[in-house]
C-alpha cells in the first residue's frame, strides 16, 4: 500500500472515531437543505446565480455519484443517487443549474 493511502486511510479512521464520539455525546447528526436564488439585478454581470447546499450526514460510502450525459441534444453534469430516477439531483448544464430539494 502506497505510503499516501495509508496515511488517508488512518486520517479517515481517526475522524470516523472522532464522529462517532460526538454522536454517542448526543449530538445530532441530522441532514438538511439550503436553496438560494440571487436576481441578476443584484450580481454585476446581470446574471442570476442559483445554489443548492444539501447538508448531508457524513457517510461512507458516500450516496451521491457523479455522472455525466452528453450527447447531440444535451450536456449535463451532476451529482446523482444511484438507482433512484431523476437525473441529476444537482448539476448543471452550459446555461443552466438546478438541484432537487429533498424530499425527491
């Protein structure tokens, strides 16, 4: 094992401990989501910006995948769960952003 995987693999270690010494504090651990949306009136290139910020539990392995879709009609890219349909649940094409807001 290279000496870079190790040294990750005891850096994960150690911060799943940490969490789970939290969470048996009684922390919560809870998810959540953020929507935010900004007129372009408000943005100095007259362009609106649009993000999503899911605040998802730390888990391993992770729920989200990245894909990517490109063909003559269209372009995408996003983060998606695999197997649940709706492509993708945040991503964004050449013009456009958007992001499903749980629950989807």
């Amino acid at each position: 094992m290279a000496l870079r995987t190790y040294l990750l693999l005891c850096a994960a270690a150690k911060l799943r401990a940490a969490l789970l010494d939290i969470h048996r504090d009684g922390a919560e651990l809870a998810g959540g989501s953020n929507n935010w949306a900004l007129s372009g009136q408000h943005i100095s290139t007259g362009r609106p910006i649009v993000a999503g910020d899911p605040h998802r539990q730390l888990e391993m392995p992770d729920m989200y995948a990245q894909a990517h879709v490109a063909c003559e009609d269209f372009d995408v890219i996003g983060l998606t769960v695999p197997g649940v349909p709706g492509f993708p649940h945040l991503g964004h094409t050449e013009n456009v952003a958007g992001r499903c807001r749980p629950p989807c």
